[in-house]
C-alpha cells in the first residue's frame, strides 16, 4: 500500500482549500484506516470551504475536509473486534459518547457531547482515511460506492420525510438542494400521493421533476399556499417537509399545511424568524418534528434497505461525478452557485 496520498486540505483560515500529499495514517485504537471508494459534498464542507463565520468558530486548520463516504477498510487498530481488512464501509458522522442522559435512554442523534467526523476531526476527502470504529456502518457489497457515500444525508432525509408515515399522504416539500431532492425520492419510494416542490432555482425545479415530483413551483413567481391548496381540494396537504432554510418558504408551507397535518423541519434558518404561532401552529393543532442528524442506528437500517430495493432514483440527484481530486475547486464553485445535485468524487483513478 502507498505511504503518500493525496487529500483535500483546510489548511489556512480563509476562503478555499489546497489539494495536498501527506501520509497516509495510521489507525489507532477504536479506529479502522479505509480506502475511500467515494466520497461525496455536503453543504457543511461548503460552509468550511468558504469560511462562514460558524466555520471560523469551529474548524482548527490545518485540517483534512469531508465526511460522506463509503471504503474498503484495509486496515484496523488495536482493540477493533466487529471488523475486519476487506469490510465495505460508509460513517456516521456524530461521534457520540454513549454516556450522556440523551445516549443512556437511546437518543444518540442529540448525544451532549456530540463531536462531527470531518468537522472535528480528519475527514475523508482524501485516498485514505481514519474512521473511527463505532462510527462505522457496513454496506453490503451490492450497493455502489457513489450510493453508499450519500447515506448519511440520505438519513437526514429519511428522518425528515418518515418522522410519520407518508403512504396515501399529500406532501409539500419546500428546497429541492441536494437534501431536499433527496426527500423526494424517499417520499415517493414511501409511497406519498403526491409530492409537490417549491423551489426557485430553475435547474433545480428540472432536477425535482426528474426525481419524481409530481408538481413543481417557482415560490417567487407563483403563489405557493393557492397552489397547494388547488391540488388538494382546498384542503392543503398533510404533510409538509422544510428542507430550504428559508423562512419564507417556513411561512408557506405551515399555511399550506392542512390542520392536524404533520410538519418536520430539516432546513436551517441564517437568523431568528418570527412566526404566528398562534394561528399557524397552535390553532391548527399541527404536529411539528424538529430534525437533527439520523437516529442511531435504525435510520441506517432504513436508509440501507431503501437503497437495496431500488426503489430511490438517485442516478439524476447525482450531477457530477469527478475522478480524482483535481477538479475539487470546479466542483465547490458549481456547488456555490447552486449549479449540483450531489457531487461524487472517486479519488483512486482506478
Ligand atoms: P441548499 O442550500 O443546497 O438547498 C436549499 C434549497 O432551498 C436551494 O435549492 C434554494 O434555491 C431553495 N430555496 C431558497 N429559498 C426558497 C424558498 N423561499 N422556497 C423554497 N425553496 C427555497 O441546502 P441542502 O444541502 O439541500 O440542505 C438543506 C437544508 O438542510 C439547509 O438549510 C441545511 O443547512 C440543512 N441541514 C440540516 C441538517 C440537520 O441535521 N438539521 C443536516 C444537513 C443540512
Ligand atoms: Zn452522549
């Protein structure tokens, strides 16, 4: 095995990243080393990459970026018993301490002392990469690296969309970014009616329609509540999922939402909003789930069996798959500009 690899490095605070060769580590305790067989962007690595403030308060460069992966392990430290060289693995990124009131009564997703791989540590935008045992998921062999990678925000959207059912259901679905594409699919592979989407970005809209939308609309060109309410015979529909983070579309959907509907919020607002609680939440006795990380591990189950059915379209989420590293700053500059779906990098050439 190489002793050099090649990795995408945070390695001073300010804007960007620098492809770099460093050695490949070694697995300590509780740790596996992975040949990284795809590797895939998440907004929070574009937040590091463009050095937002919540950036600047968290990541201590010099530091290796990502956390959306799926290897070979070829490699495993002292103390590791559950897996073996040759074990095909993806991680879940919230390192948790299984200690805490929240990990004792099963709540992993919100442990207090919760450290994020690739946030917190090292990550796995390079050929090689550390991850730590606990953490780790195994795939079965079937499924392909480039959809293995996708499933930990795969679990934000199964978490988000399957807080209830969402058989027979009616369901808006506000953002179709890389998340809430991925929303779309899981819906419709739950076996929602009818999937609407508000999204202003025209090449997303196209995305959402080829994802499985059954209707799409422009939130700053058509009135979303009217149309909702169109499609449903006046009466909203019952479920409605914020993948967006934008409070109008918060604001939107919790109007178009029927009474004692359902509501679960993924998107993550850039400031306070201000909404009428009282005649948007309380006197519509709405259900409201509030969505963090993926539950540990049965999100994963379900991520994994959804994967092995077939039944989610992922081939037009993913919009760019990249061979090597080389192109990564094309890559974070398409994804800025709200150009992509999912971005998959396949670091070994071969
Ligand atoms: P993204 O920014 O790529 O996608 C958001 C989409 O919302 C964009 O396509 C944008 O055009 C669209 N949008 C903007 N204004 C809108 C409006 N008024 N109505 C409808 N759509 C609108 O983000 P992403 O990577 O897809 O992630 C989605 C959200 O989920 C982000 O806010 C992200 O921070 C959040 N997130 C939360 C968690 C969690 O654990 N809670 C985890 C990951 C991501
Ligand atoms: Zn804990």
């Amino acid at each position: 095995m190489a002793d050099k690899m090649i990795a995408i490095m945070k390695s001073k605070p300010a804007y960007g990243a620098e492809l770099v060769e460093v050695d490949v580590p070694k697995p300590k305790e509780g740790e596996v080393l992975i040949k990284v067989l795809a590797t895939s962007i998440c907004g929070t690595d574009l937040h590091i990459y463009e050095w937002n403030e919540w950036a600047q308060s968290r990541i201590k460069p010099p530091q290796i970026m990502g956390h959306e992966v799926a290897g070979e392990v070829v490699e495993v430290g002292p103390g590791v018993e559950d897996i073996q060289v040759g074990d095909y693995i993806s991680a879940e990124t919230h390192i948790v301490c299984g200690k805490c009131y929240q990990c004792r009564t099963g709540n992993y997703h919100v442990c207090q002392n919760t450290k994020i791989f690739g946030v917190d540590t090292d990550g796995v935008f390079a050929e090689y990469a550390i991850v730590p045992a606990q953490n780790a998921w195994k795939n079965p062999k079937n499924i392909p690296p480039e959809y293995a990678t996708l499933q930990e925000p795969l679990g934000n959207a199964v978490d988000t969309v399957l807080a209830e059912p969402v058989a027979g259901k009616t369901v808006l679905i506000t953002g179709a970014g890389p998340l809430g594409l991925l929303g779309i699919t899981v819906a419709k592979a739950a076996g929602a009616s009818l999937v609407i989407v508000s999204e202003p970005s025209d090449f997303r809209r196209e995305l959402a329609r080829k994802v499985g939308a059954d209707v799409v609309i422009n939130p700053f060109e058509e009135d979303v509540v009217k149309e909702v309410r169109d499609l449903t015979d006046g009466n909203g529909v019952d479920v409605f999922l914020e993948f967006s983070g934008a409070p109008k579309a918060l604001e939107q959907g919790l109007q178009a939402v029927t009474p004692a509907g359902r509501v679960s919020l993924l998107g993550l607002f850039p400031r306070d909003v201000s909404i009428d609680f009282n005649n948007l939440i309380i006197f519509k006795s709405l259900t409201v789930y509030g969505i963090t990380g993926r539950h540990l591990w049965q999100t994963w189950y379900t991520v994994s069996r959804l994967l092995q059915s077939g039944k989610l379209n992922l081939d037009p989420i993913i919009t760019h798959k990249y061979k090597g590293f080389d192109k990564f700053e094309e890559a974070f500059e398409l994804m800025r500009a709200g150009k992509t779906g999912k971005v998959v990098f396949f670091p070994h050439r071969k």
